[in-house]
C-alpha cells in the first residue's frame, strides 16, 4: 500500500512541477468529503490516499467536511466560484452535492464545473463507469485521485425527480421501489449470519402477505434525439468592418414576416402496473458516448414470481440493483410520472438513499454534468463504439 502511495504522490508531483504564467490564478478544488462514509473510515482513508496527492498537485485545495445528512446541499447553495468539484463519499454524499449544486438559481453555470469522484463510501457505483475495476481499495483511491489531475472528463446524464410540493432531488444513477429494495435495506440486521445475511433477509420478508403487488399509473413520453455537441471553445469575434456591414445590412433589408410554428402535442403513453419491483435508471452504467438518443431505462417487473425466485434474484439485486431480469417489460423514456394510490407507505431508493414514497415526475437531463474519469476507461468506450 505504501509503495502504491508513493508512485502516486510521484505521479502527482510532475503535475505540481509544472511552471504557469505569473498572470495565471492557481486551480481552486473544493472537496466535499463526507467523514462518515464507509463506517466512520473515509476521513482517514482520505488524509492517507487522496489528500497528498491532490496537495501536489499544485492544486488550491479547499476540504469541507460535512456534519449531518443534507448538510452538503445546504454548503452547495453558499459555494463560492471554484475550479474543480471533488465528492469524496459514497453514493449518498454524491446525491448530496448533485442535488445542491442543480438547486442553485445560477445551475447553468455551476453545472459546467467539472466534478471529481473519490469512491470512500459503501457503494460507490459512479466508480464501475469511471475507473478500471480493482481489488486493492489504496490503489483504486489513488486511481481515482489522479484521474481528476490527469483532466479526462465523460458527460453524465442525470435525473430530475420532482414530488408535488418539495424542491426536486437530482440522481446520477435511478430510483427504485419495491420488495427487492425493501429486502436490501434490512439486510444489515441480519450481520449475525455472515454471508447468509442477503438470502435471510429476501427470505423473511417473503413472510408479509404473497405475491407482493405494488400498483401504480405510468404516463411517459419517448425517447429524445440527441442534438450536435456544443464546442468548448466560442469562435473569435469577426472584425469591425464586417459587424458594421452586418448591422447595416439587417437595418435597410426589408424585414421577414415570421412564419408562426406549429407546436406539436407531447405524445404521452399511458399503462397501469402490477409489479415487485420498478425501476427508473439513467444509462450511465452503460456509457455510450456516440449514442443518437437519449433516454433513460425504465423497468416494469412482473409480480407472478415464487418465493424461491425471490430470494435467487435478491442475491443477484444486491450486486446489480438496477439489472432487468428476463420477462420484466422494459420502455425507454425520456420524461415520465408516477402515480401512486393514495394511502401508498414504503420508501423509494433514490440513488440508494431512503425518500418517502409519492407520486413524482421523472425527467431526463441528459448529459448534465461532466465527470472526471480514469483516459482507459474513455477510451474503451469510444473502442467499443466503434466496434
């Protein structure tokens, strides 16, 4: 581990050693670590792994631990400019952060800002799409940590979850609900059985009535196509003399009678569900950078499963929370809204933090924010579609 720490601090430094122009402003990177992360360790397995690495870099670093739950959306709100957004958490303090940052009344530029993910948290799944998969956890920190200096970015999708009087949460990875879900999350209390734990509690909670049914309303609209990719860099402004000519040109023409456009109808599907489990997800498992739609996967489970099938597919459910077994109905959609009947109790998963559950509405910001991540992993994704 220490000799991982120390061709990382290495490979770190040769960033820090590279000289700027006096004129030039050092690099602001304003970290959101949450310190209660991965069982009170991420504050230590941060000062050991990342914290060095980042210092240098020559980067301007800024830790802001959190306290609380909801506490990073707050700071989000009060965030000053910055360079660099860097989340060092897990799922829960990415939602965090996310959310405070899309909150803001100036979204549309902060959501520019490119964001920095160091996996310390218990489930970590923007990690999978980021950085190469390793067994070491020191060298997959300090992978990570050196991806955000090495500047490779990748395009995220995100979704806005609306209820119908609170301010929208944003998600990176989906929303759940159903039995699978409400399994998971008992799990831990039931550590006594060791490996068994999973199996025990699908197991028991096959003992409420049978088969569990959750009902709903989905209304939703089609996929979008994905319009040209803005470029980074604004073309220089043309000469004097041909704005002149421009602006004289546009004064004498005669001016053109607008042709009002038609405003198509939203074509909204309608479909009443019985499932165990529904799924909403973004693609961002399955990054497709050359894609001409965007969408994002929703998945309808059919409720006529056994008992044994439940607690096989639960096991399966804990690794890959948002897989689609075999005769579940799958619609990709780019906005929908979930009804519930009134009375409805259990909780959604939303990026496998616990909301209440309520009717909602569900849309597809696609490619919202930009995410550091690991050149291999970039370019085995352009590879692949290309393949």
């Amino acid at each position: 581990d220490n000799l991982l720490r120390r061709a990382a601090c290495q490979e770190a430094q040769a960033f820090g050693n590279q000289l700027i122009p006096s004129s030039m402003p050092l690099k602001k990177a304003t970290v959101f670590l949450n310190p209660a992360a991965c069982k009170g360790k991420a504050r230590n397995l941060f000062e050991k792994n990342a914290a060095p690495i980042l210092h240098l870099s020559g980067l301007d670093v800024t830790v802001v631990k959190t306290d609380y739950e909801g506490q990073a959306k707050k700071l989000l709100e009060l965030m000053e400019n910055t360079d660099l957004i860097i989340i060092a958490g897990g799922d829960g303090t990415v939602q965090e952060v996310i959310t405070g940052l899309l909150r803001r009344a100036d979204e549309a530029v902060f959501s520019k800002i490119p964001i920095g993910f160091i996996p310390l948290g218990k489930t970590c799944t923007l990690s999978h799409t980021l950085y190469p998969e390793s067994t070491n956890q020191v060298q997959h920190i300090t992978n990570a940590t050196l991806a955000i200096l090495k500047g490779e970015t990748v395009p995220l999708d995100v979704l806005q979850i609306k209820g119908e009087k609170e301010q929208p949460v944003f998600a990176v990875t989906g929303l759940r609900w159903g039995s699978y879900r409400d399994a998971g999350v008992k799990v831990s209390k039931y550590w006594y059985l060791g490996p068994l734990k999973t199996k025990a509690a699908h197991f028991f909670s096959t003992f409420k009535e049978w088969p569990q049914k959750h009902q709903a309303a989905l209304m939703y609209l089609g996929p979008t196509e994905r319009p040209p990719e803005e470029p980074e860099e604004k073309p220089s402004r043309p000469p004097l003399y041909v704005r002149l000519y421009r602006r004289l040109w546009l004064y004498w023409s005669s001016p053109a009678k607008e042709i009002p456009q038609e405003v198509t109808p939203e074509d909204w599907e309608e479909l009443k569900l019985s499932t165990i489990e529904l799924s909403i997800a973004t693609r961002n498992r399955q990054l497709d950078l050359t894609r001409t739609e965007d969408f994002m996967d929703i998945c309808i489970e059919a409720d006529t499963v056994s008992k044994g099938q439940f607690v096989n597919r639960g096991s399966q459910k804990m690794r890959d929370p948002h897989t689609c077994p075999e005769g579940s109905q799958c619609i990709q959609a780019s906005r929908c809204i979930l009804q519930l009947p009134e009375g409805t109790e259990g909780s959604f998963g939303i990026d496998n933090e616990e909301y209440e559950a309520m009717p909602v509405e569900v849309k597809l910001l696609p490619r919202k924010l930009r995410f550091f991540c690991d050149p291999r992993m970039r370019e085995q994704m352009l590879h692949a579609a290309v393949e």
